[in-house]
C-alpha cells in the first residue's frame, strides 16, 4: 500500500514515526475518517463528503494549535490520487491524521512542525445490524476538557474506555451523557432518537463531534421524507421510551438500536423509518441518488 506523508506518496514500510513523537506519547493530533464505496454497475468509486470532511479536519486542526499545512483543495487532490494510486475497487476507509511532529518531552501544541498522512484501510470489523448498547458510566469528555467536536486523538481514549466497559459487560457499544447528564453520542457515532414521527438529536453544544453522517440522515429525514428533526437535548429516559434509535457514523452508517440498558426498544427490530433512511443513505453514498450526487466525488 501507498501512504501519503507531507506532500509524497510512499510504501507502507518506508513511513515511519519516532517513538519519542510528541503526537504519538501524549496524543496531540487530529484525524479524520472518510469513506470511498464502490459502485459495481457503474464501474466507478466515489469518496463521500470529501470536501465537508477536510472542512472539518482543518476547523479541528485550528481549535487544536495544529495547523494542517495543506489546503482543503490540495487534500482532496491528494486524495483522489492515493486511491488512484493503490488501485483500489472495493469499499475502503481513508484515514487522515495530523499530529504534533516534534520528539521533544513538553506537552505543548505550540510548534508549527506537524505531521500528516493519509493510509487508507479495509473496515476491520463487521458490527451486527442491530445493537444493544448500554449508557456509559464513563462521562462524554467536554467542550472544555478536550474538544469532543475536533476528533481529537487523545480524546478517543474516552471512546475505547466506554467500548470496552460496553463490550465486556456483554453489550455491543455505549452510549455516553454529558457532565450534565444529557445523552451525548456514542463512542465513534452520533445519536438519533424517534418519536411520533420526529427525529431529535442531541445539539452540538451538547459535546457531540458535527457528524457528516448525522447531517446527511437529517437533510434525508427533512426533504425526503418530510419529517420534522430537531436538535435538542435529550434526557437518558427519553432514550428507553423512544419508537425507534440509531446510531449514525461514516464506519457504521445508519445502525438500529434495539435494546439500551435491557430495555428494548420499540418492537425490539429496526423501526420502519430507520429501514428507509438507512436505505436512501445506502444509495446516496453510491452516487446512486442524482440529487445527492454533489456530495460524491468519483475517483475513476
Ligand atoms: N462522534 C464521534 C465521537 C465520532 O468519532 C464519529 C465518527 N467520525 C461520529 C460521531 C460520526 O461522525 P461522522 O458521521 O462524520 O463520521
């Protein structure tokens, strides 16, 4: 595999990151997580949202002290071309990371010299089409903690501790609240919760990250679908009596919720609007849908 690193394109074994990198000992750096899907009738493969995600990672990389020294237009090029360059033809996850570049011992954001590379992966795990989650005892890092809206690094050792909390009490993922007790997001996916027919979703201002998935799935519920979304801060048990919840993310697209605590939700299978949002998201991010086709760059 090809990996772009500041400006070239090099064989995985040639990049390569000191032990000492300040990035890598406290983790001070940002990524990003796009995805290419490959659309088999029309030969062709598409990166969603490329320009809305390398929007995010530059916004990410300004709030962090981390310049990312390219500009979104010079990402996207490069983009194109490692996906190119790798030959690739199937579904693939394309990972950009920015961290701090220096091997010196203080944990400061303040030297200009960073790192960035983009590697692209197959998606190593297969999650189940409906989950059963639970609510964290681990508390959504905050605003002004670590800024959950940048995709932080070292933030994401918030997500792998209520994971794994999750997975070994038997649940396949977590749902976190805020200090305040709102319902926040999952550990790598926003949250949206239905009842009556509306969608609500917790707020940004409620420590969530903007997701671009989260974004899609309300334009999908507004326009096509007619339904009303809101964005409002959600009480924990408001989770337990919703029809219906999913979890969405660039990984896990638009994920049913089946079960939280041990309650089921609904009627204990994916609701009838979850199936259909999943399924326009599903065709939109093919470039399957001509209305959506500005969102998705093909590659070929
Ligand atoms: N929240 C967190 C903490 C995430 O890591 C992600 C994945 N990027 C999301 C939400 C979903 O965001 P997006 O739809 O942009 O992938």
């Amino acid at each position: 595999m090809y990996i772009f690193d500041q400006g070239r394109f090099l064989r995985e074994p040639e990049v390569s990151v000191s032990v000492r990198n300040k990035g890598l000992n406290y983790g001070l750096g940002c990524f990003e997580g796009i995805r290419a899907f490959w659309n088999s009738s029309q030969n062709q493969l598409y990166l969603f949202r490329l320009f809305d995600h390398y929007e995010r990672f530059r916004e990410s990389g300004k709030s962090l002290h981390l310049n990312i020294p390219y500009t979104t237009d010079q990402l996207i090029q490069w983009t194109i071309q490692l996906v190119k360059i790798n030959a690739v033809r199937e579904d693939v996850y394309i990972r950009p990371i920015c961290i701090k570049g220096e091997d010196t011992l203080r944990p400061d954001l303040l030297s200009p010299y960073n790192r960035l590379f983009i590697y692209l992966t197959r998606l190593d795990y297969i999650p189940k089409p409906a989950l059963h989650v639970c609510v964290s005892s681990w508390t959504r890092i905050g605003s002004n903690m670590i800024p959950p809206q940048t995709k932080p690094i070292g933030g994401y050792l918030n997500s792998g501790l209520a994971t794994s909390e999750a997975r070994l009490n038997g649940f396949d993922e977590a749902i976190l609240l805020t200090k305040e007790g709102k319902v926040s997001e999952g550990p790598g996916e926003n949250i949206f919760i239905i009842k009556n027919k509306q969608l609500c979703t917790p707020p940004v201002s409620d420590d969530i990250l903007s997701g671009i998935t989260r974004d899609t799935v309300m334009q999908i519920a507004q326009k096509e679908l007619n339904l009303s979304v809101i964005e409002r801060s959600l009480a924990r048990t408001e989770l337990y009596s919703a029809d219906e919840v999913f979890f969405t993310g660039t990984a896990i697209g638009i994920k049913p919720i089946i079960q939280i605590d041990r309650r089921i939700i609904g009627t204990g299978r994916e609701g009838g609007i979850t199936r259909e949002i999943r399924s326009r998201y599903d065709q939109i991010v093919r470039g399957s849908n001509q209305g959506y086709l500005g969102y998705c760059t093909p590659v070929y």
